[in-house]
C-alpha cells in the first residue's frame, strides 16, 4: 500500500457528511435473553476448588433500584486499552498467583491515574474464555494457565472494584467470535466449542465462532450481557475483529470457510453483504440486549480506521488502504452510528501524518464528519502508543496527533492502545502525555 498516492477532493468533505441512502441491514431472528443468571455462578466441573466460587453481584432484575448505574461518559475520553490475549498487557503471563496479578493490575491503574486517564478498557474475553466464573465459558487461559481451571478469585469483581476505587471508569472490552489464538491455550472439555462443533471454523490456524450461526450469535451476546448483568460496569467495548483480518498464501487471500453456511442462509444475497449482514445482525441484537438490563450502559466499538475508500465508495475517505467494510471483517461502522446501535466509537487510527495510503490526518477529518449523522454517537480517536518512538521515528508524532484532536469540535478525547507501553514509559512517553493532561 506504501507505494499508492493520496489524492484529496474538496467536494468530499461535503458529502461525507450526508446520511446514507442505504436501508438498514436485515437481522436474523431476534434474542430472547431475559436476564436469568443465577446469583452464584455454578462451580466449574474440573477438581475440587480449594476456595468457594465467589458470587456474582445483584441482577438488575433482582433490585434494580439498587443496583449500580455505569458512569456516563466523560467530556473528555482519556483513555487505554488494556489487553489480556496473549498476555500482551496484563496478566504478564498464564497462571500467576492471584496476588501477582492483583499486584500488575493495580499497578497498571495507578500508573495511569497518575497520568490523569479517566478510562480503562480491559480485555476480559480475549478468547471465549472469561475473567469470571460462568456457566456460560470457561475460565481464561490468560488467568488461570489452563482454561477452565478455577480461580481463586473472581477477577472481574476485583478489576471493578480496583478501578472505582481510584475514580476510574471501567469498560469490560470482549472480543465477539475468537474461540482459539494459540495451540497452547487448549480448550477445555467443558467449552461450547466442543459442545457445539458446528458453531466453528478452523481458519488461518486458528478458532472462531462463525458469525453466519445464530445460535453462536446469540451465545456471545448471552456472554456479554451476563457480564453487563451482574458486574458494576460502567461499558461494554468491542474491538474490530468480527470475520477475522485476511490470511494470505502464497500472496493470496484464502478464503474463510463459510460457503455452507452461505448456501443454507444466504437467500440469494452477494457474499459480502450476507456476511456484513450477520455482522449487523450481532451489533444490533447486542444493543438490544444489554440496554434491556441496562439501559444506561454505554456500548462501544473500535473499528479499524478505515471504513471504505473513495475507490469503493465517494463518501468514504481518500485512502488507499485495506478496508474494514470490504476486505476482511465485514465491519459497517457507518450503519451502527446512523442505526444507533453503539454510543460510541474509536476508530483505529495508527497511522502517522505522512503515511501514503491511510494519512493520519485525512483520516482523522473523514471521522469527526462522519459522526454528524447521528450527533448521539461519541467520537473517540484510537491512538498507536505503541509505535510512539518505535515505528515512528519522530518523537514528536504521537504530541502532534494529540494536538490535532483539538482542532475538531466533534472528537471527544482519546484512547490509547496499550497499557503496558505507557507505564512502563516507552521512549518517555510520558512525558508527552503529561504535556496534554494536567
């Protein structure tokens, strides 16, 4: 893509900006959670746990003059992602103590309290597996060492807990449909993958639910709902892996196996859209079902950064890059905003200002645009800490990204990926952080 030029059209910023003609995508049939998680969460059937399965916090439904209402959002985001699949930013690795992991994530929080950050979005399903005990999916991989083995604590409660504790709101951030990332993190008997194998699709190595399932569909958003239910959270975060990035051979892209699912429930539709389609389906019955619980609760999604090209589409931005809505993932972010279907969204923009195919820049004005079609979604920018004095080699690319935000009325701050780079103070990062939040 390093080799393409990027031509700018005056007349897109003005249509970028008109909503789109586009009928809503059609959903599959619709969920029918009614919230009715038990109070405790049953114990899991591996040996005998040495402490009592800790239990869950009050169901809305249960007092819901009681229970806690998740923080609005803040004027200004401040904000990091903290991630757990292959331990990239916390637990630092499988099977620590429940006191070491406790020691790294109340560290992590201090670190960015000090630096003034508002927000954590904290990976807690990272692979259909989860950070508290659940009838629904087994324990992490990432906690315990070995999925489904049970923990001592209940993680979850304790993040919350940690994080209100220092004034920090926290979004619980899942990944919808990655069943298995590493052969390492085998699968434990109980999992629904091995209940229901034809829930999944082996692709690039790796696992997944296969979005064109209802019944998988319906399982995830039971998952996360579960989670908004019985947990004091204050969101709930999806990242922008929904079909998954592409795998190539020998150059090309193989094609993810789905074509029997695409004869069965594809009802003569073209294979991109029956595939956005099921993407739209699972957005949208996910709204559905954590604003029954709670009405209040934020949702959020963190697309890639690049939604269409102009080449694709006028009113898309003028990039020349891969494309969430075309290539790979099936993503149309533009839909869930005009649909109002998420409360907000973070656009991935991990680009520096001068990159030939996807310009920081450019694509920071296509995004403030677009979210005029429905005033209601908050715009948050996705920042790359990691590449700051890395990959980027001038260090002052992340403070001119940071500044630029401010020239657009409709950014409402920022979130950055990933935790560990920032307190750990990558090429002094901090620094620059402390520059623009004081």
């Amino acid at each position: 893509m390093k080799h393409f030029s990027i031509f700018l059209f005056c007349a897109f910023l003005c249509a970028c900006a008109v909503p789109s003609a586009r009928k809503s995508a059609p959903l599959t049939e619709q969920i029918q959670l009614t919230a009715t998680q038990p109070k405790t969460a049953q114990k899991t059937t591996s040996a005998k746990p040495t402490t009592k399965t800790p239990a869950l916090s009050p169901s809305v439904l249960e007092d819901e003059a009681a229970r806690y209402k998740a923080l609005p959002l803040p004027k200004e985001m401040r904000g990091v992602w903290i991630a757990s699949v292959e331990n990239t930013d916390w637990p630092s690795k499988p099977g620590l103590s429940a006191q070491e992991q406790q020691k790294e994530f109340t560290d992590m929080l201090d670190a960015v309290k000090k630096l003034k950050f508002n927000t954590v979005f904290v990976q807690v399903r990272p692979t259909a597996d989860v950070f508290w005990p659940s009838k629904l999916e087994p324990w992490s991989y990432y906690i315990t060492g070995k999925q489904g083995k049970n923990r001592s604590y209940d993680s979850l409660a304790f993040m919350v807990k940690e994080a209100h504790k220092r004034g920090l709101a926290i979004h619980a951030w899942f990944n919808p449909f990655r069943v298995q990332n590493n052969a390492k993190a085998a699968l434990s008997p109980q999992h629904p993958a091995n209940k229901h194998p034809d829930w999944i699709i082996t692709y690039g190595g790796k696992k997944y639910y296969n979005p064109a399932i209802p019944a998988a569909r319906k399982h995830a958003i039971a998952v996360i709902t579960q989670a908004a239910q019985n947990y004091d959270l204050d969101g709930i975060h999806l990242d922008d892996y929904f079909y998954p990035y592409p795998v190539k051979s020998k150059g090309k892209n193989v094609p993810f196996p789905d074509s029997a699912q695409y004869k069965k429930y594809a009802k003569g539709k073209n294979l991109a859209d029956w595939r956005r389609d099921n993407v739209n389906a699972f957005v949208r019955d996910l709204h559905q079902s954590i604003k029954a619980v709670k009405p209040e609760m934020p949702i959020g999604i963190s697309p890639f950064g690049v939604w269409r090209n102009q080449s694709k589409d006028p009113t898309g931005s003028p990039t020349r890059a891969f494309s969430a809505y075309d290539d790979g993932l099936y993503a149309d972010s533009r839909l869930w905003i005009e649909q109002g279907w998420i409360d907000y969204i973070v656009p991935q923009l991990y680009w520096h200002f001068g990159h030939r195919a996807a310009p920081y820049g450019v694509l920071l004005k296509w995004w403030s645009q677009e979210v005029k079609r429905n005033p209601n979604v908050k715009l948050y920018i996705g920042l790359a800490a990691y590449k700051h004095g890395t990959e980027w080699k001038d260090i002052n690319e992340l403070d001119k990204q940071i500044q630029a935000l401010e020239k657009y009325p409709n950014v409402s701050g920022a979130v950055y990926f990933s935790a560990i780079r920032i307190k750990n103070n990558q090429k002094n990062i901090q620094k620059t952080l402390k520059k623009h939040y004081k």
